[in-house]
C-alpha cells in the first residue's frame, strides 16, 4: 500500500473527484472549456495530495497540499458559476459545497501542520 492511500484526504479528494465525473462533467449541456476545467481541477485535487506523500521535506509536502486546496476552491467556483447558469441547480452545489468545505478543513490542517514552527 502507498502512503498516500491512507490520507483521509486523498480518498476525500477521490469521492469528490468521482462525484464531479459521474453527476457534473455527465451533463450535456455543459461548455467544453469549462468541462474541461471543471475535470482537470477536480483531478488536480486528488494528484497533489497524493504526490505529497512521495516528498521527503516537509515543505515540499506542504506545498502539494497547498496546490491541492487551491485546486478545490477552483472547482467550488466553477460550480458556483454553474449554479448561476442554471446548469446546476442549488441542493446539488450544496452537496458539492459540503464536501468541499469538510475537504478544504483537512488540507488547511495539513498545511498548518507542515508550517514551520
């Protein structure tokens, strides 16, 4: 087993990641670019976290976790964005919010916890 499966945060970022494949980037009605956008942020989120556990200094760590959480607020927005068109309706970016704001509180911490002291 590698170490970054056993991050709760990595396997967070996957839910999220498979969560905007199977029930956003599925929609048709949705713009190429900001599919595209939308499927390459929610992919970053779960490839930083896990290519943070292959560093070995705690600020080259911190640094993919920082990488991975701004990819997520990314995502947040594009959705946000979504919502106002139309093409997504409010309880389904609620669920997203969720899991989003449960996911940035696990990497803030882990980038807090890597800050050095």
């Amino acid at each position: 087993m590698f170490d970054f499966e056993k991050l709760t945060a990595y396997n967070k970022a996957k839910i999220f990641n498979l969560k905007i494949k199977q029930e956003i980037l599925s929609l048709g009605n949705i713009d190429k670019a900001t599919k595209d956008q939308l499927r390459r942020a929610s992919l970053s989120i779960v490839l930083n976290v896990a290519e943070s556990t292959s560093r070995f200094s705690d600020a080259d760590k911190r640094n993919f976790f920082v990488i991975a959480r701004g990819s997520l607020i990314e995502s947040i927005a594009i959705l946000d964005l979504l919502q106002d068109d139309m093409i997504l309706n409010h309880v389904m970016y609620l669920e997203f919010y969720s899991i989003g704001e449960e996911l940035s509180k696990i990497l803030y911490t882990l980038i807090r916890s890597l800050e050095k002291k």
